[in-house]
C-alpha cells in the first residue's frame, strides 16, 4: 500500500509525536511518504531526526496563512506519490478536501486528535468536513471514546467514524544522563507538554506551591517548550524553588526513571501521547479528567483524576495519592505499565492498516 502522511508541522506536539511513530510503524510494511507543509527548519522540525529513513519526508514549503501556492505544490506532490491512502492530521484536511476531487480514486483519511468541536476549525473547514464526512469521502477516525461522543455530537450520530486509540513506541531505551535526582523522602513529579493556556500548568503549579508550604516534599520537573510566557512568568511567580522547567526533550520519557507521578491539568485533550509515555515508565498520573484521559486513567487503580478544574479539586487528588503506602504506590506502577500495554503503535498501526483497507 501507498501512503501519504500530510501534516502542517514536525514541531513538539501529541498529534506531530505520534504521526512520526505511525509512519515509521507502517513503513514496516508498506511505502510511506510523509509530506509536511511548512518549511523543516528550527522547532518545525522538532521531531525530524526520528523520522525512519524509510519514510519518504519533505516539506512543501508553505507561508504561514493562505497560500495558494501551496496546492499547487500539494497537487503535484501528490500526482508524483500516485497513493492509495492521503491520511491528513489537525489543519491539514482542508487543503486536500478542495484537491480531492482531482484524486477520486486516493482514499481520503482524517484523525481528529481532538475533541470534535475544538478540533473543527473555522466556518470553512467546518463545511468542508461536515460535508465530506457525511457524504463518506472521507473516513474518520477518533482517538479516544470522548474524541467519537463528541464526534456524534457534532457532526451526526448517524456518520461514520472508527475509533482507534493513539499508540506510543514504548520500547525506549532509558538515557544515562540524569536530569531527576532521587532526594531521599521526597516525591518526583513530572509534566510533559508545552507550557501554554490549554495545558494549564498554573494550575498545577499553584496546587503543589499550597501543598510545599504545608510541609509536603515534592520536586516538579516540567518538559516542554515554552509556548507562553505570561504563563512562564506566571510560574516563576509563585517562587516554589522546587518546580523546575526544563525546556524541550525529543524523549522525555527516556528521563523518567527516578519519578513517582505524572501530572496533566490541561483545559482540553484528545489521548495525550505523554499519558501514555508517563505510564509505561510506572509513573502514576494525577491529572484533571478532561478529553481521553479518562480512558486512560482508572480512578483509584491506573491514577486520580480531579473532579473539576479548581486548584482545590485538584490538590485533593494529590492528596489521594499522598495517603498510598510505599507498597500500595508500588502496586499502582505495575499496573500503570501494564495499562500501557493496550497503546501500543505496533496495534494502533494494524488498525489504521484496516482503516486504509476498507
């Protein structure tokens, strides 16, 4: 089979993380070609060096904002694939729905990483995948049960979509560098993702800053680019010399053996790519109970979920992993690494292959 990958940006995401996995797991089997619109330089091309050398990657150079020549040079570069499969991700739908038609015989994919209505876009490309979605020229597929209830929800009850989980390639080898230190007495905690308004890591901060103050030992490493600074300012605010940001990682996961718990607080997501990282390391997740994450997290078994997306809602949930015995949080991690085992790249892989296939 021939498969096009189309996707805006290779930068340090979920949706651009996993795309990169995908593609590497289907050039096992099949000729893939990945096709990215902006130019592969600087962050755009964050997760570029683990790209396979099986994957065909190239940039088609586009402008930020509407550019029409960029489907020209979309239109050519999939005249010369001649693919069986065009699989889009987050912006890049709208581009190939108006080509589609020059390509009736490509099957046309879409994964919405996201809740529906989030992930939708503006009027145009609400129209567009209402149309193409309803009509059935274009398959899609959801990544978590919430990601296909709100798909219902928006686009009809009676459209079609196919949930498949996202995958993680959990095989990575642990790094000899070691960026978490093992303080004998106090707890590890660790969030992974880009430091912005949705990922909402005030809140967090804020949380873990009250608990410090009543004696609780916790050190909070924290991964990602720094995407807003109001928010950095904001954390560097709170003056707690135990939170520490420590930028990007291409695999944070490789840094996480000293860690006892992972924190998310986000607004909104679809199946973090990092959850599932965070729990094949044993790490167990506290997180607000947003998107996927649920799907991921069994209240009392693989993590605690915040029942809202107050600081007190969300300190207590901390609080809950607080009150474990050393054994009942080393029962926890097991579990947590066995959960993992369902998100592996290798299914989600077949899955898409049957997607591709129908």
């Amino acid at each position: 089979m021939k498969i096009v990958q189309l996707i805006p940006l290779l930068s340090s995401g979920g949706a651009e993380r996993f795309v990169v996995d995908l593609s590497n797991e289907l050039s096992l089997q099949h000729d893939v070609a990945l096709i990215v619109a902006h130019p592969l330089e600087g962050r755009f091309a964050f997760y570029l060096p683990e790209v396979s050398e099986r994957v065909k990657t190239y940039s088609l150079n586009k402008r930020i904002g509407f550019d029409l020549r960029y489907l020209y040079r979309l239109h050519k570069a999939i005249r010369h694939e001649r693919p069986d499969v065009v699989h889009t991700h987050t912006e890049s739908f709208a581009y190939f729905a108006v080509l589609k038609w020059l390509f009736p015989k490509v099957k046309f994919v879409h994964t919405v990483h996201n809740d529906a209505q989030f992930e939708s876009g503006g009027r145009i490309k609400t129209f567009l995948k209402r149309m193409f979605f309803r009509r059935g020229w274009c398959k899609a597929a959801t990544i978590s049960a919430q990601s296909a209830a709100s798909f219902a929800d928006y686009y009809g009850s009676n459209v079609n979509n196919t949930l498949i989980y996202n995958g993680r390639k959990l095989s990575i080898a642990p790094s000899k560098e070691v960026l978490i230190p093992r303080i004998e007495g106090r707890y590890n905690f660790v969030s992974i993702g880009h430091i912005s308004k949705t990922k909402n890591h005030l809140l967090m901060c804020t949380a873990l800053t009250n608990l410090l103050r009543q004696g609780v030992e916790i050190d909070l490493y924290m991964f990602g680019r720094f995407a807003d600074e109001g928010i950095v300012e904001s954390i560097k605010a709170l003056n707690n010399s135990h939170i520490h940001m420590l930028g990007e990682r291409t695999n944070p996961m490789q840094y996480l053996a000293n860690a006892d718990v992972f924190c998310m607080s986000s607004i909104v997501e679809g199946l973090p790519i990092s959850l599932i990282e965070a729990l094949a390391c044993g790490l167990i997740p506290v997180c607000t109970a947003v998107g996927g994450i649920g799907d991921l997290v069994d209240e009392g078994k693989t993590g605690f979920l915040s029942h809202d997306l107050t600081v007190e809602s969300y300190t207590k949930a901390i609080e809950r992993f607080l009150a474990l015995s050393a054994k009942q949080i080393e029962a926890m991690k097991c579990t947590c690494r066995e959960s993992a085992k369902k998100y592996s790249i290798e299914e989600c892989a077949k899955q898409y292959e049957e997607l591709f296939s129908r």
